[in-house]
C-alpha cells in the first residue's frame, strides 16, 4: 500500500500549487486580478467537466491505461501556458492553455481513495484511511501554497509551475505503474447510469459546489489581502495556515472512533465551518489572520472525511471512481465560481469586504447540507470491538 499512497500523494501536489501559481503568474503579468482569477477559473471549471469522464474511464479500462496518457498531455499544456505567458502572446492563449490543463488534469486522491475502498471496504478501517488521505490532503495544502509563492516570489513566477508539472508528471506515472493495487474493473450494469443521478451523491455535489467556491474565493482574496498589507510574499503561508487548521483536525477526527452517524458528523462539520470563517471578514493584520485562517480550516478535513465515506457507501463498485471525481469536479466547479467571483469582488470592494462571499458561500453549504441530510441515510459500517 506504501506505494500508491507515495504516488498518489507526489501527482497531486499540483492540486494546491496551480491555483494560486496561475494567479500570482499571471497576476505578475498584467497587474489584474479578475484577469489572473479568470484563468484559474477556466482552468479549475475545464478539470470540474472532464473529471467525472476521466473517473468513468477508469472503471470502464482500470487506472492505469487511463493515467498515462492524460499525465502526458497534461504535462505538455501546462508547458504550453508557461511558454504563452513567457513569450506575451494573446491573452486568449493563455486561456486555451489553461483549458487544456484543466480538462487533461486527473483527480488522484478520487483514485488513491477509490484503491482503499476496493482493499478495505465496508470495514471500519476504512475511515481512517480516508482521514488519513484527507491529512494527506491537508499536507498538500500546506506546503504547496508556501512552497509556489517562495518560488515565484524569490526565483521567477514560472518557477512553482514547473516544479508543480514535475510532481504531476512522477507521480502519475508512478501510480499508473502499480496495477496490482488499483481496483478491479466490474462490469456495468446494464441501465446503471451516472453516480449523480443517486440522490445522495446529487445532495453531497451540491454542498461541495458551494464549499469549493469557498476554497476558490479564499485563495484569491487572501493574495489580495497580503499585498494590501504589504506582505505579498506571506501570501502563501496564510494559505497555509488555512490547510494547516484542516491537517490538525484530521488528524485528530481521523484517529477517534465516532458513535455519531457520518450524516450527524457531515451537517456538525457544515454547521463550524461556517462559524470558522465569521472572523476572518473582521482581520485587518496579517498575522491575526493567519490565526483566523487556521481556526477557519478546522473544519475542513471532518467534511471532507465524511462526505467521501458517504460517497463509498452510496455508489455501487462498478461507478466507484466516477462517484469519487463526481465530489471533485464539484468542488473543480465551486473554486473555478469562487477564483472568479473573488477576484471581481476583491478589484470592485477590496478584499476584507470580498470574504463576505466566501462566508455566504460557506453558509449556502450548510443550508442545503442540513436541508437534505435525509437523502445521506445509510447503514453504519461494524463498529469496531474496543480493546
């Protein structure tokens, strides 16, 4: 198991480094903010449309045959937008790379995740498994937002987007190697149809739509709110501090053995992480919100847990990958919302004022989260027998 975890973990570093590298790039290159969260967007709703296909494909044909081909493509347009905003072509090119990368990008941890459910599913071993991934997760967005600003910052603005293009393409192509550990590939049933078309998995993209608008409009704003200040260079480690707030939790939600049902813990975790961010509308320093972000982030991982667990369990084997890309590309389609949103708001209203979107968001996830929990009634998983 050691393998694919490694692997998977090196391929998705780039999840936390493309975002914020395209808006500081492109940023840096235009001085505009709308434009640069324009491109994340485009880049972040390419990758929320073709997940679920690439997911699809890999139930259908196994990982492996998948991965190779869209790391190879994906590699080659990332290097594509590199060289458009290098060489200063149209700003349509940068938004045709971008599209490019977006749609060949694949969603390991819905891979990595979707190996534990086909080693351990239906035990209880298997929700510390995905606490685990999403600690994993957590690393990721610590480190790479911090690692991308540094780079760009103090090497060139190119520099974080080639390192994240390395640990792409490594990665994948590690996983893609270990054909041994990827789940088996079941037939269809005939009439199967889509994991969204299940209620449940509907209910749970709904609430992770609005949560990655969250994370999209956060990213950017919080760029903004750093150069304001006068520290845009710190821009990364308040990010950091945000996912940093969620590893804690993790890590902590992960190692305890819960008697609440995953639909109490999911709504529970929809319910703090709404009052999390109340505060962060209120920070004028930067060092108070690096506080605040890392309060705000507590409730991350316990809803990122949960909502895969109920995934798994909602989503018969032959559709599992594809119910895994579907919270995904929810969230792809939230952040690409909130990159764009985030970046009007923070031009038109300066970005203490533009968070008050990212509240709002945060408390429309809430409400349709509490509103349909009873479309995430499913039997518990054995408790485990305590020592």
């Amino acid at each position: 198991m050691k393998g694919f975890v490694l692997a998977g973990f090196v391929g998705r570093f780039p999840t936390s480094m493309l975002g914020i590298g395209i808006v500081l790039l492109v940023s840096a290159l235009t001085g505009s903010y709308a434009t640069a969260g324009a491109v994340a967007a485009v880049v972040s709703l390419a990758y929320a449309i073709a997940a679920p296909l690439s997911g699809r494909l890999a139930d259908r044909f196994g990982q492996s045959r998948v991965i190779v081909p869209f790391a190879v493509v994906n590699a080659l347009a990332l290097a594509a937008l590199l060289m458009s905003a290098g060489l200063g072509l149209p700003e349509w090119a940068l938004y045709a790379s971008g599209l490019l990368v977006g749609a060949t990008s694949l969603s390991l941890g819905s891979m990595v995740r979707a190996r534990w459910s086909a080693r351990l599913g239906g035990s209880a071993r298997l929700h510390t498994a995905f606490a685990f991934e999403s600690v994993a997760d957590e690393v990721i967005f610590v480190t790479g937002p911090a690692a991308v600003t540094l780079l760009a910052t103090y090497v060139n603005p190119y520099a974080g987007l080639m390192v994240a293009l390395a640990a792409m393409l490594v990665g994948s192509l590690a996983l893609a190697a270990q054909r041994r550990t990827q789940p088996p590939v079941v037939p269809v049933r005939s009439g199967g149809g889509s994991p969204i078309l299940i209620p449940g998995v509907a209910l749970l993209s709904a609430v992770y739509l609005a949560l990655g608008a969250v994370f999209g409009s956060v990213d950017l704003i919080t760029v903004a709110f750093a150069e304001e200040h006068g520290v845009k260079s710190a821009s990364g480690f308040l990010l950091a501090a945000f996912a940093g707030g969620s590893m804690v939790s993790g890590l902590w939600f992960g190692s305890r053995h819960w008697r609440i049902s995953l639909r109490g813990r999911f709504v529970r975790a929809l319910g703090v992480f709404v009052v999390g961010l109340l505060p962060i509308m209120f920070v004028v320093d930067a060092r108070v919100m690096a506080i605040a972000l890392f309060v705000a982030g507590l409730a991350i991982s316990p809803t990122l847990i949960t909502g895969f667990s109920l995934t798994e369990r909602l989503v018969p084997a032959s559709l599992l990958t594809e119910g895994m890309a579907w919270i995904s590309t929810s969230i792809g389609f939230g952040v690409a919302l909130g990159a764009w949103a985030g970046g009007r708001l923070t031009e038109s209203f300066g970005a203490s004022n533009a968070y008050g979107f990212s509240l709002a968001c945060a408390l429309l996830a809430a409400v349709v989260g509490v509103a349909g929990s009873g479309l995430l009634r499913i039997p518990e998983a054995p408790s485990p027998a305590k020592s």
